[in-house]
C-alpha cells in the first residue's frame, strides 16, 4: 500500500510516475469500476471508462487544482462524465465535461465543505439519500446516473418542467444538508467517546 | 425548450442551479446561467451546497471489483504514453554515419554557429541558438606532421556537435582528401572528409566517447576505412567522465 496521500500522488502523477498511477487505481478502482457499471451496467464498457479516466488523469495530472475538489472527486467525475457519454452515444468531446470540470472555477473560493466531504463514508451517502423524499431521490438520480436532462426527466416523470427544476434543487439542498448533518454528528460522537 | 429570459431575473436562474450542479442543463441554458453566476454572490454561494452534495452522489454506489486485468492494462498504457511522448520531444537525431559539413566562410562566430546547426539539425533546435554561448568548449588543434597546420575545435556538448576550423593544412595530391578520426584507444573512427585546406567543418558525433580527434590525408573520395598516414594535426579531447 502506498503511504503517499492523494494529492502526493496526484503530483507524482504529473511527473509521470507510473506506479503512483497504480497506487492512485489500487485505492479508487473498485468505486471507480462501481460508479461505471451503475450508469452502464455494462463491465466491458465500463472497464473501457475506468481506464479512460485514469489515463485522463495521467495526461492532466498537472493540470489539476483545488478548485475540482479532491482528487478522488475528479477522478470520479471523469468517470461518470465519461460513462455519461457512453451512455447516451456522446462521442469526441464530452458534453457533462464542461458542466461538473468548469463549474468550480465559477466559485469564488475552494469548496471547503469538500474537504469535509473526504471523510464522509459511502453508508452515510446512502442514508442520507434514503432520507430524501422519493421524487427528489429519483430526479437527482435520473440526472446524475442515467445523464438526463431537467427537460428530460420532466418527460419521463410526466411532471412540468417547473417541478423537475425544483425536485433538482430542493433534493440537493437536501442531501447537502443530511450529509453536514452526519458529518457533525459523526465528529461530536468521535469526541465523545475519547 | 424553455424561451429565453431576461438577465436580472434572478429567481429563474436560481431554480437552475439544482439541475446545474448535476449536469442536467442543456448547453443554451448553461452559458445563460454561468453568466449570472459570474454576477450573482447569492446563487453562487447556493451552488457551492449543491455541488457538494452532488460529489457525493458517486459515493453512494456499491464497490465492484474489475477484472484484475485491468490494473496492467491501465500501467501499460500509461508507459507507452509516456514512452511516445519522449519519443515527440526528442530533437530528430543527427544521421547515424558521422559525417561533415563545409561551412562558407564567415568571420564572426555566432552566424557560423548557427550555420551549422542549421545545416545538422531540424529548426526546432534554432529555438536553442541562445544559450549557444554557455555550452562552448574550444580545443586547439596542434599540428603534428605538418608544422605549419592549425586549426580548433569547438565542442557543442549538449547537441554532440564538433565543429573544426583548420588553416594551412598541407596541400592534398590530386584524388586525396583530409580525413577526420575521432580516437578512442587505439581505435580511430572516421567521422568523415573534406577536401578544402581552410575552413570551418562541423561534424556531427558525441566525442565524449572519444579521447583525441586527429586528421589524415587520405585516398578519396571517400577516405580510407582506418588512417594510412600520420596525422597532420591532433587535439585531445576533454573527458566528461571516467578513466582517462
């Protein structure tokens, strides 16, 4: 096992230290693999993404910033960027590449609540996802897995476009919120039991 | 798809920014709205909350274990990247026989200088003819059997270019030429002919694997496969490394 933190891979990475790709895919594959085969439910193809997207991180390693959030928050959004674009026959240039790659830079500062967001456990996720009312869950899902437009998923849920928007909205003000709420509660429970 | 809106109508743009933060926008939409977020504090600080949420959205899937193929796959690949990519950025290498080339006269060093890079090299390498001037190493050639024979020799380490300059040399007979031997041991290896008595050579080699360049006369026009005659002048050449 690597003892290299991500962003000391990340760098080893940019100078093209092939191992440290390894050790970057030894800890993130599984979720990586995971996240293709969810959106395509194909593994060859989604073999194909995983190693689509690892050799995206090698080519762009150096271009990275703190502003794409973690490195395993890049890297899965290559991955679902990429299986994306399988999915829906998008070829050459990525369509949801401009959209979760570029909309950072548009913050004004680094998301530091992502930094919180690097401890939070996958059972967490599926709680709080869990704890969102069933037509947010599902319209945040059909975006973000199957790729779907808001003027799409207002078609496949036969609901107005107004109410696709809001779910959209609403359900991730939600979920943001369950998590922060898991992630402080997890704190104050950790200081609790020392 | 939804008509256009007015800029200012913040509440519209803000109802956008779930679908967003998910990629869900059609590109139209997007560009409208990443002009107002460039405008607007409120939407952008709203949108930092639900893009957080939205990263976590991958978190939430079960692990899967690839085929274990895959790890070498990605490895391979990333070496042969690697490896094409040094492969572009090597400067197109001299031609593998040593071999000269007559420089016309000129009197100042620098024009010559890149003269003969120009004549050995792709352009790409112009790109380097400034710093020229710090990788210059100057030996003089001695005479040897012919007194009155001098010349120099001029060492680009970095590009393993050896450029001569020689002056009086011993007239040739008809259907001789001047040879040039880089020495290693007992071991001359020809890097080339000229013919004329003065002038400027460049000589594309890396002498750091030698310890003497020398120069005979020779029978043309192609010279000789090992020196026939003493030389008419020599230089010993500095040692990068090693045993000397």
């Amino acid at each position: 096992m690597d003892r290299r933190d991500d962003r000391e891979l990340l760098q080893a990475i940019a100078r093209q230290d092939a191992d440290a790709l390894v050790a970057l895919f030894d800890r993130y594959n599984r979720l990586a693999f995971g996240l293709a085969y969810r959106i395509l439910g194909d593994a060859f193809v989604a073999e194909e993404v995983v190693q689509d997207a690892f050799m995206s991180i090698w080519r762009n390693a150096a271009s990275y910033n703190l502003s794409r959030g973690t490195v395993r928050t890049w890297l899965l959004s290559i991955v679902r960027n990429r299986a994306i674009d399988q999915l829906r026959g998008r070829f050459g240039r990525s369509q949801s590449d401009i959209d979760l790659d570029t909309v950072a830079p548009i913050l004004a500062a680094p998301d530091l609540w992502d930094d919180v967001l690097t401890e939070i456990q996958a059972v967490d996720v599926r709680a709080a996802l869990k704890g969102l009312p069933e037509e947010q869950r599902v319209a945040i899902e059909l975006a973000y897995f199957e790729g779907l437009t808001h003027a799409e998923i207002a078609e496949r849920l036969g609901i107005p476009l107004g109410t696709a928007k809001s779910r959209l909205r609403l359900g991730l003000q939600k979920l943001h919120d369950l998590l922060v709420m898991t992630q402080v509660r997890s704190e104050s429970g950790a200081s609790d039991g020392t | 798809m939804p008509a256009t809106v007015p800029d200012q109508d913040h509440a519209h743009y803000r109802e956008l920014l779930g679908a967003y933060a998910l990629a869900a926008l059609p590109a139209e939409e997007r560009t409208a709205l990443e002009r107002h977020l460039a405008t607007c504090p409120t939407c952008r600080l709203e949108l930092r909350s639900l893009l957080a949420a939205a990263r976590a959205l991958p978190l939430s899937v079960d692990e899967r274990i690839p085929s274990p193929s895959l790890r070498e796959r990605i490895r391979s690949a990333a070496l042969e990247e690697r490896e094409r990519a040094a492969h572009a950025a090597e400067p197109e290498s001299p031609p593998s026989t040593s071999r000269i080339a007559v420089l016309h006269e000129r009197r100042s060093l620098v024009p010559w200088l890149a003269a003969a890079v120009l004549l050995l090299f792709s352009v790409a390498m112009l790109v380097w003819n400034l710093q020229l001037r710090q990788e210059i190493e100057s030996i003089a050639l001695k005479p040897a059997a012919a007194p009155q024979a001098h010349g120099k020799v001029i060492y680009l380490r970095e590009w393993n270019i050896v450029l001569i300059t020689v002056e009086d040399l011993p007239p040739l007979q008809p259907g001789q030429v001047y040879q040039v031997w880089l020495i290693e041991g007992n071991q001359p290896v020809s890097a080339g002919v000229f013919t004329q008595p003065d002038g400027r050579f460049a000589v594309a080699a890396d002498i750091a694997d030698y310890s003497a360049i020398a120069i005979t006369i020779e029978q043309g026009p192609l010279g000789s496969p090992a020196p026939t005659s003493e030389p008419i002048v020599m230089a010993e050449l500095p040692r990068q490394s090693g045993t000397s």
